[in-house]
C-alpha cells in the first residue's frame, strides 16, 4: 500500500512538472509575441507624396524600446501604390497606409 502512494505522489510530482514546463513555455511564447509591440512605440507619422507616382501615404515609423536609437536601423518600406522604396530609421518596418491613390494614371 505504502508503496503504490509513494508511487502515485512520484506520478503527481512528474505531471506536476510538465504542466509547471508547458506554463512556462506558453508563458515564455506568449511574452515572446507581445514583446515587440508592447516595447516599440509609435516614434512620429508623416504624411508623404510619393515623387514617381503621385500617392499620398502616411508612414508610421516605430521606435525601439526606451527610445534607443542604437537599437534602430535603416528601414525600407514601399509606396503601397507604385511601389517605389523609400527609408527612415526605425526599430521595425514602419507601417504604411494610404491617404490618396496614385495621380499618374498607372
Ligand atoms: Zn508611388
């Protein structure tokens, strides 16, 4: 009797284990993802006519976390009509949305 306690407490204890692993890693995943939005920060936005084709677009540039700008790097995003590649430094892609369509007839 004493023996098969000892050996379901063991059960409990391993079960107990993975379930403590699997939270941790849920935990871990769930930081993993939340972290790049919840430390980088809207930095500025701009409106921005695109010089080939004539579309207005805002750009949203992020920043990095605690405004490091040693943690930002060339970023590139495109005009979403044409396009065409412009930069500005950023700690990720900025975000792009357009504000009028293209005016060339393209
Ligand atoms: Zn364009």
């Amino acid at each position: 009797m004493q023996a098969a306690a000892i050996a379901i407490d063991g059960q409990d204890v391993r079960l107990h284990r993975i379930l403590s692993a699997m939270q941790a890693l849920w935990y871990k995943e769930t930081i993993m993802q939340a972290s790049p939005t919840a430390i980088s920060y809207e930095k500025g936005r701009y409106k921005e006519t695109c010089g080939p084709c004539g579309a207005v677009f805002e750009v949203i540039v992020i920043g990095g976390p605690m405004a490091k700008s040693s943690q930002e790097q060339v970023e590139e995003y495109g005009c979403p009509e044409c396009g065409q590649v412009d930069r500005c430094r950023g700690a990720e892609p900025p975000r792009v949305s357009l504000i009028s369509k293209r005016t060339d007839g393209g």
